[in-house]
C-alpha cells in the first residue's frame, strides 16, 4: 500500500491499465496501472493471501503477456484521473480500494479484492470508502 499512497502524494494521474494475463475483464492473476509519476504491478501476495503492489522500476520488469485493460470496467471511467485515496478494504477481505478523483469530484471507488491467486476488480458506491 506505501506505493500507492506515494502516487496519491504525488497526485499521480491514471493512464493506462493493463490486464497481465486472464480469462477475460474484472480477474486476472495481475493488473499492471500506469501512472504519470510511474508504474505498479498489482498482484496478490501468495502468502499473505492479500493485494499489494510492486513499483516496477524500469521496462524490463514488465511481466510477458499483458492486455490492454483500458476499455474494461471499470478503468474505462478513470483513465486520466487522480488517485485521490487508498485505504485497506473490508477486514478479512485482504484487499484494496482506490478513490479517483477527490471528494468533491464525482469520486469513483475501484475495489482490488483477492480471488485465489487472482486480483478481482470491482467499482464500488463511494460509501464503502472511509
């Protein structure tokens, strides 16, 4: 989560997201997020069973077999916006969920919810953000 919150003090904006691997939209054994002020690999922690994020430094850490998730939901509705908040999701849930947009900008929740080994990914209604 401490890479996450460095794109939120940096006001990082959204750029691209990837898909690295998969059956399709919403699951995949990883998400690859681009962001102005850099790029993270989001991905469940075998052992801790929960999301976490990897700060992939240079373009060969980019991990074989990425698809473009751009168009997928719910990216689709935060390319170019500004990770505003990241906090822990529900207890027991091991996941993620990150505010684009500031309070007073129509907000939208993205959950990153661990599925096996997979990271779901979900849109929530802005009440579940505390």
């Amino acid at each position: 989560m401490e890479r996450l919150l460095r794109v939120v003090e940096a006001k990082g904006r959204l750029l691209k997201a990837d898909r690295v691997g998969g059956a399709g939209p919403g699951i995949a054994p990883a998400y690859m997020l681009t962001f102005d002020v850099g790029r993270l690999l989001i991905e469940v922690d075998a052992t801790a069973g929960r999301v976490h994020s990897v700060h992939l430094e240079t373009a060969d850490e980019i991990p074989s077999g990425i698809e473009d998730a751009s168009e997928d939901e719910p990216w689709w509705r935060i390319m170019g916006c500004v990770l505003a908040r990241v906090t822990a999701g529900e207890v027991g849930a091991q996941g993620l969920q990150l505010q684009f947009r500031e309070d007073h900008d129509n907000p939208r929740v993205v959950s990153l919810l661990p599925s096996g080994s997979e990271v779901q990914v979900g849109l929530d209604p802005i009440q579940e953000l505390n």
